[in-house]
C-alpha cells in the first residue's frame, strides 16, 4: 500500500500533529452510523421504546476494542487487513474475510443508497434521479481527489448527522422515566432479539475493520502516532453512539409512544418522528441532513472498502494516493459497485426491511471478521504491542459474547419469524 505522505512527529505544534492524525476513526464511526443504522435505530424506538437504549451504550466499549486493535495492526505492520492474513494464514483464509467482507459492503452499499433514495422522495424527487446525482457525484470526487480531500469531504459531510441529536434533545425527556424503561429488557421476546442483533450488526462492522485499518497506513500514520489514534478512534465510538441513541429515543418519543410496536414500512415514516417536536417542514429537513450525511458518508468508505479489500488479496494498487491510470482496477471496482448498487436501488425496494435485514447479517459475519482480528492481534503485532496476558483473555471473552450474542438473537429472530 501507497505511503506517499507522511506525517511529521517535529511540528513545533502538537496540536498540528492531532488535527493531522484525527481522521479515519471519526470518519470510520460517522460510516458506522449509517442509513442501516439510523433505519435499525429508528425501528428500535418505535417498536420498543427506550428498551434497546442501554444496549447502544454497551457497544462503545466493544466497539472501542474492536477498532483499537484495527489501528494497532495498521500503524505498527503498514498493511492492510487482507494483505495480513493472506500473510499470516494463506490467500485462501484471506478470500474467506474478503469474501464476508464483499457481503457486508454489498448489503451496505444497497441501504446507504435506498436511504438517499427515501430522502429524495421526502421532496418529491424520483429514484432515479437522486441515484444519478449521488452517484456521478461520488465518482467524480474519488477520481479527482486524494485521500486526504476524501477524508474532509467525508467529514463535512458527516458533520449533518449531529442534526439528530438536535431532534432528540428537543423531545425534552425525563431521564428518571427514560433510565426505567431502558432497564426493562424482555429477553423472552424473539421480536426484540431480532432487532437487538440488529442493533450489533449496526455497530460492529466487517467493513469497518478493513476501512480503518487501510486507512491509517493511506495516510501515511506510524507507531509513534497511536496514542492519538486511539483517542480518535474513542471519540469517534462516543459520537456514533450518541447519534443512534439520538434517533432511537426521537422515535421512541414520538412512534413508540403513539402506536408501540408499529412497524416502520418507509423513510418517510421515520421522518414523521422528527415533526412534532421541530414542525413538518423543519423536522423533515433535518430528518434529510441527517439521514444523508450519514447514507453518503458510508456510500463513499463501504465503496472504498470493497475496492481496497480486492485488491489487498488479488495484489492490485488500492490506494487513493495512486492516480486513476495507475490503479484502473482499484477505481474500475468502486465506479462498477456504485453503478450497480445505483441501477439495483433505483428499483422498488423495501427500504426500512432492507436496511434491518443487513445490519443483521452483519451480526451473523461477525465470527470470522473477530476471529481474525483476533487472531493477527496476537501473532502479527511484535512483542510490546501483541494482544496477550490478561487483556487478550479480557478481549477473547468481549469478543466470543459478541459474537456469540449476535448469532443467538439473530437465529432467535428468523426462526421465530
């Protein structure tokens, strides 16, 4: 992989070095709250209330976990996450990850581009019109810039997400009242296990992995930088949190108040939670900044993620310091999946059904995409930086309850349903 830039460690300004290292993780965790997301959220809220509210705030440390040993093995090996297991265990294993990797990012890809889809009809614009915008648009920008003007544009445009935590705000809640009911789990109920392996899936991302770790070495950081990484990294875990906590309660407000456990069949309803705190025309505006800073932000890293991940197994250049002629295959590969995904969306599908359903396959990846992670922290990392003694057996027992959580409630789900 590229390593064109670099960061320098002797800028007489500290803070010049964070504000150059900060980057891929909150990009990374503005991706992570997603359409998908927002649409599992939102359906969380309005079909149980605040009962999936603790569950967001124990997946920021997991979460944090599972991230932190991303940046380690990028920052310490300089390779990416496919390069490291077809290193370490054979290309075949490293088809394997790629393999789930290309499920998840195609499942992603679909519902970040039929969330833009849902704000496009808010206002009245076909599908197909919203899909030749956003696409033509997203090419042309990864054709034309470098990782870093990626990564600010990705930013910028994250940034609307915080719009919902505006929304959430202005509900005005009891914190005694929403603390009570977010203790009340039902368990039992294989509805509400179905959505909480949702919830999971819409967390802990096999995209994710892979996209951090590339990203880190694309721009150039080193060992010496991890400290701010991970502080980027933790940041970015709070605020993803915080934003789909934002939308869930918005819901549980409004939806989950009015008509409990009515399922949400379009964008257009979930938009409907923003209005009666905000007005029709101001809810619904910032319903759209929100969803769409959180669709176009993921739309650009799941693309880049399935293009680089390719190319880290087959050995093609994947890098966006690399110019066009010189990585056709790299940039042949996100131009095919956003047409694709484009034409596939600007079909009649169920959105809200759409975004839950791969959120939850994503909880059903999460063995092999942990597995891994797992597994290259411990032996791929030199001696002081390895997973090992107490906090490998601490991150083993994280990640095993994950996982192991996340497949329960997801067989429990389907097989109930």
């Amino acid at each position: 992989m590229a390593n064109v830039r670099r960061i320098s460690d002797t800028w007489s300004q500290p803070w010049l070095v964070a504000l150059a290292v900060i980057g891929p993780g909150l990009v990374v965790m503005l991706a992570d709250t997603d359409a998908g997301s927002v649409i599992t959220a939102a359906q969380s809220g309005a079909q149980w209330g605040y009962k999936l509210l603790l569950l967001q705030w124990v997946l920021v440390p997991i979460l944090y976990i599972v991230q932190e040993l991303t940046v380690r093995l990028g920052l310490v090996t300089g390779k990416g996450h496919g390069e490291l297991i077809a290193e370490r265990f054979g290309v075949g294993w490293a088809w394997l990850s790629v393999g789930t990797l290309a499920l998840s990012c195609l499942g992603a890809l679909l519902t970040e581009l039929s969330g833009m889809a849902g704000v496009g009809l808010l206002f009245g614009i076909p599908r197909v019109v919203t899909m030749l915008i956003l696409v033509s648009g997203l090419i042309v920008m990864v054709w034309t810039a470098s990782y870093a003007g990626v990564e600010r544009a990705a930013l910028a445009v994250g940034a609307f997400e915080f719009a919902f935590i505006l929304v959430a705000f202005r509900t005005h809640q009891n914190v005694a009242h929403l603390l009570h009911n977010s203790l009340h789990i039902p368990f039992h109920d294989p509805q509400y296990l179905y959505l909480a392996a949702a919830n999971v899936g819409a967390v802990i991302m096999p995209w994710m992995v892979f996209y951090q770790q590339s990203a880190v070495v694309d721009k150039g950081l080193r060992e010496s930088h991890l400290r701010l990484a991970r502080i980027d990294t933790a940041i970015g875990a709070v605020i993803t949190q915080l934003i789909m906590s934002a939308v869930l309660v918005a819901t549980a407000a409004t939806i989950g108040r009015t008509a409990p456990h009515a399922p949400l069949d379009t964008v257009q309803e979930i938009a409907k939670a923003m209005t009666p705190f905000l007005g029709q025309r101001t809810g619904r505006l910032l319903f759209a900044l929100g969803m769409s800073g959180a669709a176009v932000v993921a739309t650009i890293v799941v693309s880049l993620t399935a293009a680089r991940g390719v190319g880290e197994v087959m050995g093609f250049k994947h890098s966006l310091e690399h110019h066009p002629r010189e990585a056709p295959w790299f940039y042949g590969i996100y131009t095919v999946l956003l047409i694709a995904g484009g034409g596939i969306v600007a079909s009649n599908v169920n959105l809200v059904s759409l975004g839950v359903a791969m959120e939850v396959m994503n909880a059903l990846l999460l063995p092999v995409v942990l597995g891994f992670l797992y597994l290259l922290a411990r032996h791929a990392l030199p001696g002081r930086l390895r997973l090992q003694g107490r906090y490998a057996r601490f991150v083993l027992a994280v990640l095993v309850l994950t996982a192991g959580f996340g497949l329960y409630a997801a067989f429990n789900g389907i097989v109930a349903a």
